[in-house]
C-alpha cells in the first residue's frame, strides 16, 4: 500500500512542487541576504564606502592612486583592511623562478610609497570576478596602472581580493597581485 502511494502520479506533482517552491524560496533568501550587503553605505572618516563591495573595490584602487609629488595616506588604506593583514605580490625572479612577496601592510607601503609619490601612479579595475559563500568574498579584479589617469598603461594584471563582510561592512582580508 505504502509502495502503491509513492507511485500516485498526484502525489509526485505535489512532491516536485514542494521541493521546487522550497528551492524557490532559498533563492529569494540567499539573493536578499547578498542584497542587503551590497546596499549599506557605511563611510570611513575619509568617505570610502566600505558598506558595499564595489565601494571597497573602488577604495582599495583609490587609495594607492596618487599624483606625482603627493602623499600616499597609509590610514586611509589601514581602514580598508582588516588590523594585522598580509599582503603581497607573486612573479617570477630573474632566473624564472616563482617568487612570492609577503608582507604586512604597513611594510608594504614602506616599500612602495616613495616610488608612487616620486612618478605618480594610477591604477583602476578593468574587470572583476566575484565568488562568495555566505560573508567570505574572493574577487578577482584586473587593472592598469599608469603614470597619470590619462597616460599609457605601465603595467597590467590581476588582484586576488579576500573580503569579509560583518554584518554592516566589508573589510579586506588580504590581498595578492601577479
């Protein structure tokens, strides 16, 4: 008998409905829950959106975008980021050997400020892919830099961003450049 219900073509029609309006709804959950991410502004004291992920994206390449003879502002970049982040750049060596550059942020900008500030640099993102899982972001941004907005492209790429969002904004992780 209980054989013989299973196999009610009526009772399968009910089955598929419920588990396709049961999926149904998952979606509309999971896209309000990213939505709502993506839809708080949340400013830093130096007017980053940090509250949505393009607004961090568009912050993180504003912020290392200096004219020739200015200063790079290491705080405006330290609210961006998670205290005690990690970041680096990967590449090949002379010889062509990989080689990967690992640092904290502050050395980072130890190391790359003077050069930015002496011959000015612009970097700005020509294209983004984004995976994320629940609050864990990954975007893979892709850039040019120059010498000045308009000038020829000195250097192209790819970002790896890691990005965590807490509820009311996003804070960078880590991030790696190749």
């Amino acid at each position: 008998m209980v054989l013989k219900n299973f196999r009610d073509p009526n009772l399968m029609i009910n089955m598929k409905k419920m588990v396709l309006t049961l999926a149904a709804c998952m979606v509309v959950m999971s896209m309000s829950i990213k939505s709502q991410a993506q839809n708080q502004h949340v400013l830093t004291k130096f007017g980053d959106d940090v509250g949505t992920l393009d607004g961090i994206i568009k912050a993180y390449y504003d912020v290392v975008s200096v004219k020739k003879g200015e200063k790079v502002n290491f705080e405006r970049d330290s609210l961006l980021h998670i205290p005690g982040v990690r970041v680096g750049s990967a590449g090949m060596d002379a010889k062509g050997a990989p080689v990967l550059h690992y640092t904290s942020l502050k050395q980072y900008h130890r190391e790359s400020d003077a050069y930015m500030e002496k011959n000015g640099f612009y970097e700005h993102e020509t294209s983004r892919q984004v995976q994320n899982i629940r609050n864990i972001y990954h975007a893979w941004s892709t850039y040019e830099s120059r010498y000045t907005p308009d000038g020829k492209v000195i250097a192209m790429g790819t970002n790896s961003i890691e990005l965590y969002f807490d509820g009311k904004r996003f804070w960078i992780l880590g991030w790696f450049y190749d």
